[in-house]
C-alpha cells in the first residue's frame, strides 16, 4: 500500500495544477493524519476529458472482463482490510470495530457488483408478431461524476464506482474534505488492479467548485451524489439545467417507533444503536423515538440507563463504544441544537454537552443526549443534527404513532418495535420512508437490496442491490425480424 495520496487523473498521480493542499485532521485528537492535495475547477476538467477518452474502449469491454477487475479490486481492498480501518478511524473517528465492518461492506460490495458483469440482465420477451425477436439489452451511459460525504467514506464510494464501472461507464470521483483518504484508497486498488488509464479518476478540493464544474461539463452524462439536503437541492437545480441524470441520497430524521407489545430489552438497544453507534452520523440514524403511552416512562427510564453506559471516546481504543463529531462544525451543530431543544423541550434527561477533562480535550467529543416530551412540530423533531441527540416523543396508540412518525419533510428510513403482525403490516404499508425495519435498528441495511429514501431525502433512481444497475445504465430495446 502506498505512503502517498494524490489526485489520479488520466493514470497518472498528480498534484494539483494550482499546488493547493489539504489537512485531513484526526476528530480525536486533531493531529493531521495526512496533508491531501486540494484541487480545483482545472483539475476537474482534466479528470472528465480523460474520463471521455477512456469511455469507448471500456464500456466496449466484455462484462466478464469488467468484472474480473472488480474482483481484482475486491481482493487488494481486502488484503489492505486493516489499514484501511485504521486510517477510517482516524481519518473519521468512528470506532476500529465499526471502521472494519464498513471496509469489510464496500469488498462486498466490489465482490457482488463483480459478479454483475457476468449477467448487466436485460429481458426477452415472446414478441405478437411471427419470426419476430424482441429483447432489450443494458448500455453504459458515459461519463458519470461521484461525489460523497463523509460518514461512510469508503461503503458510499464503493456503492457507487463498483455499479458505475460493471455497467462500463467511466468516472470522476470526488469525496468529502473531511474524510477523502478511504476513498483514495479505493481508487489506488483500481489502479494496483491495472484498470486502464483514465477509466477512474479521483480528484480533491472544494465541493462547491467542483461540484460546478462536474455538473456543467458537457460529457458528464450523470451525477450520484449522497450528502445534505441543502447541497443535494442546489445540485438539482443545476443538473436540471442541462437535463442531467442525477441520483441524490440525502438527509433524514428517521423515527423509531416502539409500541406497548414490543419486546422490551431487544427494543432498549436497537434504539441505542441505532441512535448512538457512530456519533448518530448514519444518514439512517434514529433521531427520533415515538413511545406508546403505556410504557412511555419505563422505556424512557431504560434508555438512559442504557445511554449513560456507553463510553465515548478515541475510537482506536478497545471498548469505546462512540468516537468523536467528525469536525469543529459538525460539534458545533450538536451544540446548538441542544441549546434549542433545551428552550423547546426543557433540559436534556441525559448529556447535552461537549465532553472536556483527560482524553477528551483535543477531540470532538460529545455526550450523547436525550431530550424527552418532544412534540412533533419542535425543530429538535423535525430538522436533521446528524449527531447523538435523540428526541424521544408520546403517542396515545399505534395509529398516532404512525402519524407522528411520518409528519416530517424526510424518508430515509423507519423502524418498528412490536409483536403484532398486524401493527408490524399497519407500519409496512403505511410508513413514508424507503427503509423500513421491523424489530431491528433504522440504521444497519446490506448491499444486496436497493438502498434510498422518499420525500426530501432522495431523488431519482435508488442506489445498491440490482437497483444500482438502473441509474448506471440504459436499456436498448431491440425488434429484430428473421
Ligand atoms: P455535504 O456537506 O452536503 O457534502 C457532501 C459532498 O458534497 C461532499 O463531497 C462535499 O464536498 C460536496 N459538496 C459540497 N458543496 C457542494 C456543491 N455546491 N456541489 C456539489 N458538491 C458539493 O454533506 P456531508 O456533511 O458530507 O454529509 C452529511 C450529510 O449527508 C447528512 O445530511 C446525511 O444525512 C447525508 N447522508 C445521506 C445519505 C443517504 O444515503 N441518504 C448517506 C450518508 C450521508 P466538501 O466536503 O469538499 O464540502
């Protein structure tokens, strides 16, 4: 594994043409874990040109052998598994176990869209005329640009370039400031598994600028990306401008809702994991919980018993269970809401504050914090913090439950606790949302099924699972007489 991050434009390692560069800083301890190059609108372009030239020898290239280089990529990706965790931890503060879960989700990633090269299905379908053959086959579409966040900097990267590259496109990716090396390390295995030159390019720097120039370049045919809803709006109305293919996964505000007959312990921590593990920055994150009235206080009671076991702190310890905020801001919008929620709903029950003292000092650590008696239309209900907070929320029964549940902008996920079937049916046809659980955490979903949201959490074709193949391709139909 190499020492050395660069931008990978047209095969070749570069810095960037205006010589900027980037800190990438630890959240545990502010150290700089690596200096990044910072590139700019030049770079971009330089990225999609090549992207161009390389677009008609891959995307002419048998699946099968697309896919071999995928399951190439697989398997450095896994020889690698261990540094790779290491530098997620310390690139993006979430804890080492949790780090090599998601490294260990995007080489499955590789492994199963790998495979997709094999069967890129179309359909044939019995035609009404005699002697006349009909099927459809599946297309690459050009050039596509990625771009990504950072709260899963190597899963979100690897469940975008592995569908973009079996379907025979080629692209730009560009990952968030905050966390950019895990996706680079990706980029480097395509480059160690020999993907020819120009097929994948990785650049750096500012999202507004080369968001800008990804979205108005002419051979950028579509743009995925996962990130704010602020940010996925705005790169709507540009993309709109020139008819561009966009996939956009964005926030959320995801309820979970625990009803009366729901297994009580089981429901305890899938709440807690669900609305602590990884600082609360999961895009699925419970931030919301809506409790039936008859165990309303005895469930509240249990979760913050639960909470005030967790321990935060440096993720790379052993027994950590919460690592820190990913950055100053990110800490900063923790703050402020708790300061909003205390006016809206009184003190919090539990945390609420940034952690100081021995070990916490230089990071962004913060308690993880339960507001209870949140109503529906507080801001701490309906606006997304995407960090530890956890409003908790009554309902007379199962149907007021459901209601409360939906009445929000977002629908990225929602879960359900319970033992009825029939609540669990009730729950299934009528959340608003894309992901539903029952009876396990909103958060923790698998690469085989589609993955996204509905509402204001996500536009345009869902991402993962045999779904992923319909952003990333086109489906010919073809009438064939003989
Ligand atoms: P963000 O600020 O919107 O940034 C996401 C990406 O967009 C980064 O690479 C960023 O680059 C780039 N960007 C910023 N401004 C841009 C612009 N004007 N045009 C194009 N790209 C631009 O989001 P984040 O803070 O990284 O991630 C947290 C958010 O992502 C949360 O809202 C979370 O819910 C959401 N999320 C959603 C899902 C999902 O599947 N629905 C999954 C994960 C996360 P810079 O880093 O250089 O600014």
């Amino acid at each position: 594994m190499s020492n050395q991050y660069r931008q990978w434009i047209d095969g070749e390692w570069c810095d960037a043409k205006n010589a900027g560069t980037w800190d990438v800083l630890n959240p545990a301890t502010e150290e700089v874990v690596r200096t990044v190059p910072f590139g700019d609108a030049e770079d971009c372009r330089a990225a999609i040109a090549a992207a161009a030239r390389a677009f008609p020898a891959w995307s002419q290239l048998a699946g099968p052998a697309r896919g071999n280089y995928l399951f190439k990529v697989a398997e450095l990706l896994d020889q690698r598994f261990e540094s790779i965790a290491t530098e997620m931890t310390r690139e993006e503060g979430k804890t080492l176990p949790e780090a090599k879960g998601e490294v260990r989700r995007a080489i499955n990633i590789f492994r199963y869209f790998g495979g997709e090269g094999s069967r890129l299905p179309g359909f044939l379908v019995p035609s009404e005329r005699d002697r006349v053959h009909m099927f459809t086959l599946r297309k690459a579409i050009g050039v596509v640009g990625l771009i990504t966040p950072w709260n899963f900097p190597i899963a979100i990267p690897a469940w975008k370039m592995a569908p973009a590259l079996i379907c025979g496109n080629t692209l730009i990716i560009k990952p968030a400031s905050a966390a950019p090396l895990c996706a680079w390390r990706i980029v480097e295995a395509c480059h160690d598994a020999g993907i020819p030159k120009g097929v994948v390019n990785f650049i750096a720097g500012s999202g507004g600028e080369l968001g800008q120039a990804l979205l108005s370049a002419p051979p950028v045919k579509a743009v995925s990306f996962t990130g704010s809803t602020e940010v996925g709006h705005w790169v709507h109305e540009q993309a709109s401008k020139r008819r561009l293919r966009i996939q956009l996964e964005m926030g959320g505000k995801n309820p979970t809702i625990v009803l009366a007959d729901a297994p009580f312990a089981a429901s305890v921590e899938n709440v807690v994991n669900a609305a602590f593990f990884s600082t609360g920055q999961k895009c699925t994150a419970t931030s919301r919980v809506v409790v039936e009235e008859p165990i309303y206080d005895k469930f509240l009671e249990a979760l913050i018993e639960r909470t005030r076991k967790l321990k935060v702190g440096n993720g790379m310890e052993a027994g950590v269970d919460i690592g820190p905020a990913v950055d100053q801001g990110a800490l900063e919008t923790f703050v402020r809401y708790c300061e909003i929620g205390a006016q809206e709903a009184g003190p919090a029950k539990l945390g609420g504050k940034r952690l100081t003292g021995p070990g916490y000092d230089k990071g962004y650590f913060f308690e993880p914090t339960i507001f209870a008696g949140v109503t529906p239309e507080m801001r701490i209900a309906q606006e997304e913090i995407f960090g530890p907070v956890l409003a908790v929320m009554k309902a007379k029964d199962a149907k007021d439950a459901l209601r409360i549940a939906n009445e929000i902008p977002f629908g990225l996920s929602s879960s359900i606790q319970t033992s009825s079937l029939s609540s669990a049916f009730d729950f299934v046809y009528g959340a608003q949302a894309g992901l539903l659980t029952v009876n396990l955490p909103s958060a923790g979903v698998e690469y085989q099924l589609p993955f996204g949201g509905t509402k204001d959490s996500s536009f345009g074709p869902k991402e993962q699972g045999p779904a992923a193949m319909e952003f990333y391709s086109d489906l010919k139909t073809i009438y064939l007489k003989y």
